[in-house]
C-alpha cells in the first residue's frame, strides 16, 4: 500500500519559479510606474497638486487592505485560479483608470489597482507553500529578486512609456502585460487544491491568534518593522536632504542613487540559498549587521556620493537579505497557512514603512540629516537585538 505524496514535497520546476518571480515583478510595479507621470496626469485631468498627491496614495491604501484581505486567498484558492484571476482584474483596473476623468474616478481606480497588486505577495506565499523544504529560502529569494526588480525598473519604465505614448496609453501597455501574465500562469501553474480545513473568514479572524500563537512570528514581524521603518525613512529622507541647501540637486540626480539598489537583485537569491543551508536567523543578523555598518557610514557621508552610494547599496542589499530570510523562517513557521502568515507579517511591515515614510520630513525639519540617520541607526540596532531572540517553531492549529 502506498500513500500519496505529499503536494508540498512535489518541487515547483525552476522555470514555474521564474515566471512567478517576472510576474511577481511586474504586478508590485503598478504601484510605482505612475509617479513619474504626476504633473501629466494633474494637468490632464485638472487637479492640483496636492490633489493628485493624494490620489496616488490610493495605491498604498489598497495595497494594505489587499495585503490584510487577498493575500490569505493563497491558502483557500487554487493557485491556477487565482494568480490568473487576479491579474485579469489588474488588467481591468489598470484600463478603468487609464480612462479616468477625475481625481475622484482615479483613486477608485487606483485603490483597486493597489489592492490587485498584491498578487505579488501571493506568489511568495504560494512557493513558500508548495516548494521542497530543503529549497524554500532560494525560491522565495528569486522571487524577492523578481519584486525588488519590478519596483527598480518600474519609474523608468512607466516614464519611458508615459513620454512616448501619454499616460493613458501606458496604464494601457501594463494592463496588456498583466494579460500575457495570467495567460503563462492559468498555462504553467500546478492544479493543486488548497489544504485549508477552516473557511476564509475564520482565516481573517486568526490573523490575531496567529501572532499569540507564534512567539516567532511576533518576534519577526517586530524586527521586520524596525528594519523597514529605517528603510523608509533613509530613501525618502535623502531625497527631501539633497534637495535642500548647499547641496540642491536635482530629482533626475536624487533618481539616479536608486541605480545602487541593483546589488540586492543579485543579494537575494543567495540570502535565499544561505537561510536554506545555515538558517534564516544566521542569514538575518548578517544582512542587518551589514545594514547597520552602512547605516553609520551614511551617517557622515551624505553629500559624498563615492562614499554614500556604495553605503547605500550595502544598507539596501543587507535589508533585502534579512527580508528574504525573515520570510522563509515565517513561511516555515507552517507551510500550509503560508498565506496568512505572509498577510499578517506583510501588513505589519508595510505599516511601518508608512510610518517611516510619513515621519522622514519632520526629522529632516527637526534635526537635518543626522537625526534622521541616527534614527535609522538605532532602528536597525534594535531590529538585531529582537532578531537575537529566538523560540522553537510551532505547529499547533487556533
């Protein structure tokens, strides 16, 4: 008599893996193609600045609520079913939007196109759930690589496009490309039926039983949170910082120090690879001691940009691999309700993040840019003293 195998221990092919990573990619990079295209789209539809300012961060609003209520869908549909699905209604609201008349029209549109991007955290969850323990760290770590890809590339692409064809025309070309995408993934994904005993709502109504239920999980969402929040708030306080006096320089030179983040494209997968074979919390207190090294080099170096830039590319780099490994370790927590972990963790880190983003300004106005660095600093401090913590993986259902 012989059982049957075990839909987990059946490895995604590594050309499944790619594509989840480009498709990955190319959904989380709706939320940031636009922003280029801001004064165009102001004119265009006759609002002000402020206006438009807040009608872009629709996005993220809806990128939270998808976070908080789509992202657990990866453990009640199937995934051949879902990703697709999820991408054509993408597509639908990437075209609503690109035929808005309105502010108002547009943050409807915007919210929805936020909350349907969240298929790039799904796909995270999916191969968590459904690759081979043994390399669960490397392929999420490709798809990590395939999501800091997409948000690197995505203001160049969206305004290369926006210049040659309107901004309407390029909502257009992404929605086409999300098509094309959930063609190749209804084609290529595995049929496997989800392994959730509960409903969906009683998922949505663990989320805060999980974190009671896993000290790890809380322990990891907390360390994640500190790390993003010194993220956040080093990009957007050195955009606000070199614009200032003595040094004003212009948003095309602000832009080009994003190009540093190139080195944690190719970080990723091998934090991925390393959380496999010596353990995500070794990979993590790496990665965060690197962060912290080059957060103090940042420190004393702004306006230095041979000396800031490749502090920034260890900074970026360092979090990307505790996020890679942080991740893996939350998915291992239990691979069967990997989407609602990777939805409780991911709200949480993104709330941070918010913060971080939303606090830059006053810090840079309080204190210039040494207290905002010296913010960060602690932050990352803090994140690897929580990271030393560590407590034995549970099981148990809620």
């Amino acid at each position: 008599m012989t059982t049957a195998p075990d839909p987990r221990e059946t490895p995604l092919s590594a050309g499944v893996v790619v594509l989840l990573a480009i498709t990955a990619g190319g959904a989380i990079a709706n939320n940031y193609a636009i922003q280029p295209s801001l004064s165009a789209i102001a004119q265009d539809i006759g609002a002000t600045a402020s206006m438009i300012s807040l009608t872009v961060s629709g996005v993220m609003l809806g990128y939270l609520a998808g976070l908080a209520l789509l992202v657990p869908l990866a453990d009640h549909v199937n995934p051949r079913r879902l990703i697709p699905g999820q991408l054509l209604a993408l597509a639908a609201a990437l075209t609503a939007a690109s035929a808005a008349s309105s502010a108002g029209i547009l943050l409807s549109c915007l919210v929805l196109v936020g909350a349907m991007t969240t298929v790039a955290a799904q796909t995270s969850a999916i191969v968590g759930k459904l690759a081979a323990s043994a390399h669960r760290g490397k392929q999420m770590g490709l798809v990590s690589a395939g999501i800091s890809a997409g948000i690197l590339l995505s203001r160049f692409v969206g305004g290369l496009l926006s210049t040659w064809g309107g901004w309407r025309a390029m909502l257009l070309c992404f929605a086409g490309a999300c098509c094309i995408a959930a063609l190749a993934t209804a084609l290529r994904l595995p049929d496997r039926r989800p392994q959730a005993t509960e409903g969906y709502f009683f998922t949505l109504r663990s989320v805060p039983g999980l974190l009671i239920l896993f000290p790890q999980l809380r322990l990891s969402a907390a360390a994640g949170m500190l790390w993003f929040f010194a993220f956040s708030t080093i990009w957007v306080g050195l955009a606000i910082s070199l614009a200032l006096p003595p040094w004003s320089m212009s948003a095309d030179a602000i832009g080009l120090y994003s190009l540093v983040g190139l080195l944690g494209l190719f970080v990723t997968p091998m934090a991925g690879r390393f959380a496999d074979r010596y353990g995500a919390r070794r990979v993590k207190l790496v990665g965060l001691t690197a962060a912290a090294a080059s957060s103090l080099v940042l420190l004393f170096s702004l306006g230095q940009p041979f000396v800031c830039a490749p502090a920034l590319a260890v900074f970026d780099a360092g979090c990307f691999a505790a996020q890679v490994a942080n991740q893996a370790a939350v998915v291992r927590l239990d691979p069967a309700r990997s989407g609602v972990l990777n939805s409780a963790y991911l709200v949480l880190y993104y709330v941070a993040g918010a913060i971080g983003t939303a606090v830059a300004g006053p810090l840079v106005t309080a204190g210039g840019w040494t207290l905002l660095a010296s913010a960060a600093v602690a932050a990352i401090v803090g994140a690897i003293v929580v990271s030393c913590f560590h407590f034995k993986p549970e099981t148990r259902r809620i």
